[in-house]
C-alpha cells in the first residue's frame, strides 16, 4: 500500500509522527521502532488515510532504549520493515558507524520485538556511508568514564555483550552486509549472526592489543574456531583482512560485489517465511555472479603452514622465541608487530582464545566481560587510548612493559568472577 504511515503513541495520541515527511522512502514501507518521544511501553498503531486503525505490533521499549532511534537523517540507528525484513541501519557515517551505549539500546529492543513478530522473517543489518559497517565501539565515551567512575564502563560492556548474545542466538535468519570497515564492536554485531557478507570494501579487523584491551565481543569463541592457528595469529597481531579474504578467512560467510547489494536486499526482503536454505540460496547466487578478485590467492595462503607451526606454542613467550628463530622477513614482521602490543594485553588474549576454544558463546562472554572489568581498573587501556586515539604518538608506555614481568597471579585476577557482578545472560 503506497499509504503514509503515521506511528501514534497511544498513551500520548498527540505525539504522532507522520515518518513519510522526514523519509519519504517509508512510505513503500512498513515501518517499526521509529517512534523516539514516548514516555512508556507503547501500542503502535499504523493510521491510514481514511482513519482506520490498524494495530501493528506491542513494543516494549522506553524512552531510553530509543533515544537515538528518530526518523531522520541525524538518527544514530534506522529501523524500518521493508517487506518481509526487519532492516536496521547504523547511521553514524562521520563516526564510520561507531557503536556506542544508545546504538545498542535501540538495536536490541528492537531486535527481541521482530523475533516475537509473526510478519518478519529476517534480519538484515548494515551501515550507513559507504565506507563503514561498524569501526568499533566508542572507545573514547568508554575511556572517559573509566577514569571517572562513571557506570558506562560496565554499562557500555554489559549491554553490548548481551547484544552479541541475542545475535548468535537468533531463530529467524540474520543477515549482515559488513560493507566496509567492521572491527571491534562491528565484529560483534555480525561475526555471530548466520550470514556475514563481505565486500572487496570489506576491511576487518580485531586490533585490541594495540590499545591495552582484548580482542572481546566473542572474539574468544568465533577467534580460536578458524582454521589452525589463523585466529590467535589475527588476534594477537591486530592483522588485517580485506575484500574476499575476510570469507576465505571464515570471517564472512558469503562475499558480493558492493554494487550488487541493493539488488541483493531487495531479493531478501520479498522472501516469505524464509529459511535459513532459501537465504543461503539467495546469497550464494549472488557470490557466484560476483567474480572480483576470485583469481587472488588468500593474502595469507604462503604463510599459512608458518602461522600453524609458530603460533603453536604454549605461552606468547614461546610464540616470540619461536619467530625470532625462524628469522624470515614474515616472522621478523610479526615479532616487530607484537614487540608494539601491551605484554599484559597478549598474556591475556592467549588465554582467553585457548579457554574459549572449548566454551560456549555465553560463556566466553562472560569470561570477556570479566577481562573488560580488568582492564577499566588497569593502566594499560588508558595508555593505548591516549597513544593511539587521541595523542596519536603510536608510543604508548606499557606498564608492566615486557611479558616476563606479567605474572600468572596478575592474570588470575583478570579472569576471575565478578559475584553479583558477572555478566547474567
């Protein structure tokens, strides 16, 4: 119906937003979640223009969890239903779609709506730009208030966390169009869903280590999964994967040409009642119409058989021996890679991956958002953040500054419970 939608608060019938004035796109659409000035749990009823009402959905949202949820073109996040699909688009281009707090409080409300709703049949997550899906989490907000005290820094964590649960828990299939740069929290957002499409657009990455932090959001269950040792060796290193690379990787599940994926949403959004099969059948014709770069061998291919025989090892001090051993220049490069890392940072990414190879997703989470709590009361993350976001020296000062002088002691602390303060999934 080429009707403009009108979203109406019914505790509040004067606050009705006419979402086809700010977005005239919607009005093909049916839309939800987009309502951002309503006080309490609302009905959202869709208002025709002969005046009949039409109930549409019950959302059980406050105003909080929609803070950054506007139609418009300043909103942080866009949720809309195009035909069969609940589509969210993170919409922070300037920031290259950095997630923070009110992001996820939007996304996750709405996301346990369209699983409860009969009339969406998937998911289908993307950013907004052209250069990013998501750059990571926002650090700074997070940096800030760890040194003050402020509860973002477990607020931020725990939420997010949550967030990465309920994707890779999902029932109705999951669809993200990681176009761009995905890292850190953008990783979270997709490498759990079932369907991650990459782009030659596509840069990934897991670069914590260079920060004082960990390679979180799940990175200690989908990491440690890949083939051999690719995913210590991604973790550790912060290495980058680009275009085809991040699927041969196992990162992405499917890879499409980025001017194939309008075409490609609007073959996903007409599925009825779609499988996980009838997705996978729409995704995989388009990779093979997609030949760019299929002759290029896996950036890492040459170096795969060294990656398995070096990063076998078990401590990050036998990983270091192990490459200045083998003295070639791709060794010699790694080991100046992790020369520039935090010492406590690695200790605690090697544990985290050989602990979450054999842990559930929910699990791994919880160990994650013990090591996050770790690292907000340590100095190492706050001397990465400085170096490299906001001084930008690239000189960070490690405290401790080798790996000899990180304890065992040291580690069992980061990795031990929190009580009542665990992470509750």
């Amino acid at each position: 119906e080429h009707t403009p939608l009108t979203l109406v608060c019914q505790s509040d019938g004067k606050r009705a937003v006419d979402l086809t004035k700010s977005n005239p796109k919607l009005k093909d659409n049916k839309v939800l979640g987009l309502v951002a000035k309503c006080d309490v749990a609302m009905s959202v009823t869709i208002l025709n223009s002969s005046f009949r009402l039409r109930p549409l959905c019950r959302l059980h949202v406050i105003q909080q969890h929609l803070m950054s949820s506007q139609a418009g073109p300043e909103a942080e996040v866009l949720l809309e239903r195009v035909g069969n699909a609940g589509v969210i688009t993170l919409n922070r281009p300037k920031a290259l779609n950095a997630l923070n707090l009110s992001m996820i409080r939007c996304v996750y409300p709405q996301l346990k709506a369209w699983e409860k709703d009969r009339d969406t049949g998937m998911v289908i997550i993307k950013g907004a730009g052209g250069k990013a899906f998501c750059a990571g989490g926002d650090i700074r907000a997070v940096t800030e208030a760890g040194k003050s005290g402020d509860s973002l820094a477990q607020d931020f964590f725990r939420e997010e966390y949550i967030l990465n649960n309920a994707i890779g828990t999902y029932p109705k299939p999951y669809v993200a169009l990681i176009d761009g740069i995905t890292m850190g929290g953008g990783v979270g957002l997709s490498v759990h869903g079932r369907f991650r499409v990459a782009t030659e657009k596509t840069v990934f990455a897991m670069p914590e280590t260079a920060i004082g932090l960990f390679p979180d959001v799940g990175g200690g269950y989908f990491l440690p999964r890949l083939q051999g040792k690719l995913g210590l060796f991604l973790a550790l290193t912060g290495f980058r994967l680009k275009g085809r690379d991040v699927q041969r990787a196992g990162v992405a599940s499917h890879f499409v040409e980025s001017q194939k994926l309008p075409a490609l949403e609007n073959d996903l959004v007409v599925l009825k009642s779609p499988s996980a099969e009838d997705v996978a059948g729409v995704l995989s014709s388009y990779q093979t119409q997609s030949s760019l770069d299929e002759e290029k061998p896996f950036v890492l291919s040459e170096h795969m058989d060294k990656i398995n025989r070096l990063f076998e090892a078990s401590s990050v001090e036998e990983i270091k021996l192990k490459l200045k051993q083998d003295g070639s220049s791709f060794a010699l490069k790694q080991l100046e890679t992790l020369s520039k890392m935090s010492p406590t940072s690695l200790k605690m990414t090697f544990r985290q991956l050989q602990a979450g190879a054999t842990m559930t997703l929910q699990d791994v989470l919880v160990m994650e958002y013990r090591l996050c709590q770790a690292c907000m009361t340590g100095r190492d993350f706050y001397e990465g953040v400085r170096a490299v976001l906001i001084d930008k020296d690239q000189n960070p000062k490690w405290k401790p500054s080798v790996l000899e002088e990180v304890t065992d002691e040291c580690l069992d602390g980061c990795f031990k419970s929190l009580g009542d303060h665990d992470l509750r999934l």
